[in-house]
C-alpha cells in the first residue's frame, strides 16, 4: 500500500506519480493538477479551497492508480461558455482574450506583451489592442512609434502598425504626434475609441487578439466584456493581500459579464537571489486564494526581473526570453485545448457566483446586446476634409459614412483628398463614435 494517495500528499507529485491522474481531479472540478499552486497544494487544501469533498476524491485518485478509471465528470451548477456577441464580432479574429486586474500597477501590460510574444514564437498570430486609451504603453514595449497608423490604396481599412516580431497593434499613441500627449477624455469616448480600434481596423488573420485592459472596473472593461465577442480573461494580480483584495473586484466583474476566467497571473510573486533562491518580497503567495476566488487555475507565479525593465525601455520586449513566461503561455494553451475537449466549461465559477447569477438572471429583463447611448443617429453626410480622421461633425460624433471613409489626414495618410467611399447598403454602424482626433490633438476646448 506504499503507493496509497492520501489527503496530505501535494497535488504536483500525485500528478507526477501516475501520469494521467488530473483528469481524475478535473472530473471532480478541481483544477489545481493543472496549475502552479499543485506545487504547494495538498489534496485536502485543494479540495477545501474549490469547497468539495475530499473523500470521494480520494477514493477515485487511488482507482486510477490502481486500474486507470476516470470518474465521469459530476454534475456541476451551470456553467455555460461565454455568451457569444457575435453582432460585432470581425471576420479572421478567432479568439479574443482580455488582460484584466483593476489593480493599477500589477504589470498588466508586461503580461500581455510577454503573452503576445511567446504565443508568436510558438507559431501563432498574435495581435494586441491597447485599451488602456489615457495611460497607453504597449508601443513603447514593441518600439511602434507615433503617427505610424497607415492604410493602403487598395483596403478599406487602415491596418494596425506591426512590431518587428510581426504583431499587430493598434493605440491610442500611434495616432498621436508625440507619446506624452495626455488623452483628457471621459468615459464615453474611451469606450467608443476601444469599439472603433477593434472595429474599424484591418486586423487580418488572427489567431489571438489579447485586450489590454485599463485599472478598474469601469467604462473600458465593461465595454469588453460587454460589447466585444470576448473569449475569455486572464487575471492579474500580485502577491500584496491590497492587491488581492482590488483584484477579487475584478474577478466578480468577469463572473457577471459571463466571461469566461482561462486563469489567473501572480505578478512580481518573488525575485531571484544571486544564489538562486527564491525570496518573496512582497510576501507570501497569494495565488491559492485566487484560485478560490476564480475558479480558475493559477497559469504562472512571474519573478521579478530587474533586466525587463531595460527591455521595455528599449522598445526590445520580444527579445525578452524567460522559462516562467513560457510556462504561463504552455498553461494558457492548455486551458483552451479543455475548452475545445468539451471538459467542464470555462470559467470555472464557484456554485455560489454560478446559482446567484442564474437566479438573477431568472427573475430580470435581460438587456439588449448594445446599450444606447442615447444620441440622435447622424445621416451619413459626407465630412469636411479637415474632419476625415474619423468622420466627427462639429459635435464630435463620428457618422457612419466618414467611418467607412478612412482614418484621415491626421493619422499620416498618403494620400489626404481622396474620396470618400459611400455607405454599403445593409452595413450596420457597430464601431462606435471615436471624438474627431484632428481636433484632439489641437487641444480646442469642448
């Protein structure tokens, strides 16, 4: 009976030791086999952090370790994928992730970049869409300069500039004239701008577009999980219980939203001393409460690096290389292989967040796919020349037609008169309003 798995055996080494088992952990709904905190974890801890029964566990760990039987998966609340919004999604963009927090300075940013370049080193084509429009940095980790926003004659739709590495990016920098220039825009504007990056750009062929999301549980976030066909988020957070603390706000965000949780990211959870050893400057991890609070798994524990800092400075993020942050990408890719599996759905939420959604759901009138924003449609008159950035009139509000035109002279067009293409019949205004650049970057006053 040396082989016997018991309660206070860490879950890493009973994975290790009978190759196969997580789909026994899996069955019950536990996902910690899977991640970093099977690491630390025991048996009982896991099973007591997801709220289940450990002995049923065990009883089925210790039968696959005798004869190979998988248990069926047991019956869990509902715990549908993601609603798709596919009013708004863009043709050849397979799968939208959202990089979230709402925690400022947890290294969102870094997570998408690093994300974006391990996915593209393993084959993938990767794009990024910087929604954070007032605090953009995403163009100086890849060295995309301003002003470099481009269309050619013969598309429609200018395209997002490129990173040396080949990914695409779309900002708020690249359209303005120096990258210091503040962005004093209110909420509405933001939310619009974010629409029309993913609308109204020629993303191409894409098999992962990662949004990344500004600090908070507002305006940017709502509209990417709410109006945005969203696949799923990733969480960020780091070691501080402060942090932990905001990040469970935007983790109850996602659940609403029914966004799918893929896993979350401990951040800056330790650093590398000369000897090698690991010290937690920040304290304790506080992943396994994460992975309480999600559902999800913890797809990585980040070190803090002090050389990153010299890479995104330097506009040389995709020569970064690091054995964690490919560990995080390999988890990523793991989880979204189960979803196509058809193993228990994405996001994993807790029997309590999943039966109060359903019961709220139950007893409210749901809400149409896209809120109004309560202006009077604008006929699609043809805009002025100096108003071609984005169609805007002299309220600000971009028509339908100037949207369908070009991006305009103020974002560096090769050829500023040409003319504007009408409206297609039957093409529906799903980009949003973005506030006429030109007149932004003059710094008129409203």
């Amino acid at each position: 009976m040396s082989d016997l798995i018991t309660e206070d055996m860490i879950i890493r080494d009973v994975r290790d030791r009978h190759p196969g088992v997580t789909a026994v952990f899996q069955a019950h709904g536990l996902p910690c086999a899977g991640c970093q905190v099977g690491a630390s974890e025991t048996v009982a801890q896991g099973a007591r952090t997801h709220k289940l029964d450990v002995a049923p566990i065990l009883a089925d760990l210790n039968r696959f370790a005798r004869d190979g039987t998988v248990p069926t998966p047991k019956s869990r609340p509902a715990m549908t994928q993601a609603p798709r919004r596919d009013a708004g999604k863009v043709e050849g963009i397979k799968h939208i992730i959202a990089i979230v927090s709402g925690k400022g300075g947890v290294g969102k940013s870094l997570v998408t970049a690093l994300l974006a370049v391990t996915l593209k080193r393993q084959g993938y084509s990767v794009g990024i869409l910087d929604g954070d429009i007032t605090g953009p940095s995403i163009p100086l980790m890849f060295n995309i300069p301003t002003r470099s926003l481009v269309q050619a004659d013969d598309r429609p739709k200018p395209e997002p500039p490129r990173s040396k590495g080949g990914i695409a990016i779309m900002s708020m920098n690249v359209l303005l004239p120096n990258a210091e220039d503040a962005v004093v825009w209110r909420g509405p504007m933001i939310s619009n701008a974010i629409k029309q990056f993913y609308t109204d750009m020629d993303w191409g062929t894409l098999d992962y577009l990662l949004i990344d999301l500004p600090p908070g549980t507002s305006d940017a976030p709502m509209t990417v999980m709410q109006q945005l066909p969203t696949d799923g988020a990733v969480i960020v957070s780091s070691p501080q219980g402060l942090a932990t603390m905001v990040v469970s706000k935007a983790i109850q965000m996602v659940q609403k939203f029914e966004v799918p949780i893929v896993g979350v990211v401990e951040n800056m959870s330790y650093v590398t001393l000369p000897d090698g050893t690991p010290f937690e400057l920040f304290g304790p991890s506080q992943g396994q409460r994460l992975v309480g609070l999600s559902g999800a798994p913890l797809l990585g524990r980040l070190p803090i690096d002090p050389s990153i800092a010299a890479f995104c400075d330097a506009g040389r993020i995709e020569d970064y290389t690091s054995e964690p942050y490919d560990a995080m990408a390999r988890n990523f890719l793991t989880r979204l292989d189960q979803r196509k599996e058809a193993r228990p759905s994405l996001p994993i939420v807790s029997s309590r967040s999943a039966a109060g959604a359903t019961a709220a759901r139950a007893g409210a009138t749901p809400l149409p796919p896209t809120a109004s924003t309560g202006r009077t449609p604008l006929p699609p008159t043809a805009p002025r020349a100096q108003d071609r950035l984005v169609g805007a009139d002299a309220s600000g509000v971009a028509s339908t037609a100037s949207r369908e035109a070009t991006v305009g002279t103020a974002v560096g067009m090769t050829k500023p008169e040409k003319p504007v293409r009408p409206v297609r019949p039957g093409r529906s205004d799903k980009g949003g309003a973005l506030l006429r650049l030109g007149r932004f970057l003059k710094q008129e006053k409203a």
